[in-house]
C-alpha cells in the first residue's frame, strides 16, 4: 500500500494542490483558520505525513541536530541528551543521536554520515573526539555546520567550542571534603586512566592534599581495567580491603563505579558510612538510588545538554557567535560520608 500524497490529501479535502502545499508545509502564506483546519483534518485522516528529507532538499534547511556521545549505559551522557532534547524540540529542532563507542576505526564512517544526512548541527561529547573525528567536525564547521562540543574542552588544531565542566576541580573538591570530614586514611579507586576526565580528577583529589599531613601517596589510588563500571567498583574494594592500610573512605572517579564499591562493602559485610564512608562523582541517577544515597560530586549533565543546545541555537541564528562556557562543581550531601 503506498503513502499517501499532496495530491491525494488536495482531492480528499477539496482544495488546490498548491494551498495544501503552504498548509502542509508551514508556509505563512495567508490561508483562512477553516480552510487550515480542514486540510490538517484531511492530512490526519488519510495518515499523510510530510518528507522531511525532500523538504531539506527543496529549502535547503534542516531541523535535524546531531548529538554524538560514546555511551547511553551511563547516566552522564543520557543527561546530556535529555537536557538537549528539552531545549531542542520546544524550538522545533529534531535529534539524532549517534554512539562512537570504541569503534575508532570508524572515525571517517562517522562524520562522512553526518555530512550525507544535511543535519543543522552537531553536538558531540568529548570523549568521542579522536584526531580523525576533530579534523573532520572542523571541516564541516568551515563548511557552515556549527559544532558544540561537551564535557571538556579538547586538544584540536582550532579551538571548539562548547560547554565545558571543570573536572580537576571536582577532584579537588572531593579530596577536601573527605579531608574536611575528618578523614585521614583515603583511598582513590578509578577506571583506567586512558580518558581525560579520569585524569583531571584524578589530578585534582591528589591536588587536594598537597601540603597536608595526610599519608595519601600514590600507592592509595586504585585502577581496574574493567570496562563495567559495577564490576570495577568490587574490584576495586577487593584491591583496598587487600591492602589491609584501614582506610576509613573511598573516594571514586564515578556514582556507577561508587554503586560496584557499595556492593562490594556489602558482601563483606562493612557498613556505610559507619565503617567506611564513599564518595561518589557525577551527581547520576544511581546516587539517589543508592542505599544509603550516595554523597557524590555533581556534574550537572542536564544542564550541560540545554546549555549546549542553546548555544547550537544560537549559532544557527547568528553564525561565528558561539563562545565557551565553563561550569563549576558543586558538593551534594546525603548519607555515605561520616564526620570522623
């Protein structure tokens, strides 16, 4: 059976194919409410629907935004999407998302795929940003096609721009509130250390206690080289208990990581926070699930997906006005973290 046409909506309803044409397609065309109203009523009935795809073609605009991100799994970047699609479908814009994974290999496929679809934008998540990924979301911005980028700011030939949050000093401000909490004997627990953001808040909590009369060495921070962020939080709690140095908190590089290290405590039989207190990152779903729920450093993701969006927005209404915003971190207090 095959889909209904302009025409067939125009016999159907009674009107000219060309004032079915400016209702259907959102022209301002002066049409009257009723005649308005009977051509959507007819358009409904017969299960029409408009080619978006011709009508790019044909007006040489797109309502399609691209949004790029390595993993739906985790709760970060889910933020982002959800915090994008907000802004994005009260403008009228539409979302594709796109995983890249650990398919680097599939670098050229990707931004090849991107410039065949006549998309109006791109938003992609840092870590998704290879050399090839950069050079070729550079291209397309000099050929008219913005690029926001999220999460932090990447090392590429020409600066891009996006909407960026300061990891190393959420770090940081993980470290001095175990510190301000009366916490001497600190572990650091992380997933291997091969992406930026792992790094700089890593770098950050060790920042934390320089000049403090802490032991906290190196020898304190903890990496599984597990991909499954639960199962590396109980690898990682086998790896400290091990160590038998009587930490009293755990401090990780994120809420998904922290959920594996609660479990973990949990088969052992140690309790949070009386026992040991955790620390979480990111400020996900699964920390106000957690129980008990998780204090965690935030990482506004939703807000980091609107904040992006917009600045897409703007970019398509005034070209080269894009600029970089920088968020800061902030503590959320619940239930895992002990004054000692």
């Amino acid at each position: 059976m095959r889909n209904p046409t302009l025409k067939d909506v125009a016999q159907f309803s009674g009107f000219s194919l060309t004032t079915v044409s400016r209702v259907l397609s959102g022209s301002d065309y002066p049409v009257s409410k009723k005649t308005r109203i009977s051509i959507n009523n007819a358009a409904r009935e017969l299960g029409y629907f408009p080619n978006l795809l011709a009508r790019s073609l044909k007006t040489h605009e797109s309502r399609e935004i691209a949004i790029v991100v390595p993993s739906i799994t985790n709760p970060f970047y889910t933020g982002i999407i959800m915090g994008a699609e907000e802004i994005l479908s009260a403008h009228q814009f539409h979302m594709l998302v796109y995983l890249t994974g650990n398919r680097r290999e599939q670098d050229s496929q990707l931004v090849e795929g991107l410039r065949s679809k006549m998309i109006a934008g791109v938003i992609i998540a840092a870590d998704s940003i290879t050399d090839g990924v950069a050079t070729g979301f550079l291209t397309l911005r000099e050929n008219g096609i913005p690029c926001i980028v999220t999460d932090y700011s990447p090392k590429t030939q020409k600066p891009m721009q996006g909407v960026f949050f300061d990891h190393r000093s959420g770090g940081r401000m993980a470290g001095y509130y175990l510190l301000d909490n009366g916490h001497t004997k600190i572990a650091y627990g992380t997933q291997a250390l091969d992406r930026p953001p792992r790094c700089m808040r890593k770098d950050g909590f060790w920042e934390a206690f320089t000049g403090t009369l802490t032991d906290f060495s190196q020898q304190d921070i903890y990496i599984s080289n597990q991909q499954d962020e639960f199962a590396a939080g109980i690898e990682l709690v086998k790896k400290m208990i091990n160590a038998n140095k009587g930490y009293t908190a755990i401090a990780v590089n994120n809420d998904a990581v922290a959920m594996g290290v609660l479990a973990g405590l949990a088969m052992r039989g140690i309790t949070v926070p009386n026992q040991i207190s955790v620390l979480g990152f990111d400020d996900s779903t699964f920390s106000r699930m957690a129980t008990p729920p998780l204090t965690t450093i935030q990482v506004p993701s939703e807000q980091v997906g609107r904040l992006a969006a917009e600045a897409m927005l703007k970019e398509l209404e005034t070209p080269s006005t894009a600029y970089s915003i920088y968020l800061e971190p902030k503590i959320m207090e619940r239930k895992t973290v002990a004054k000692r």
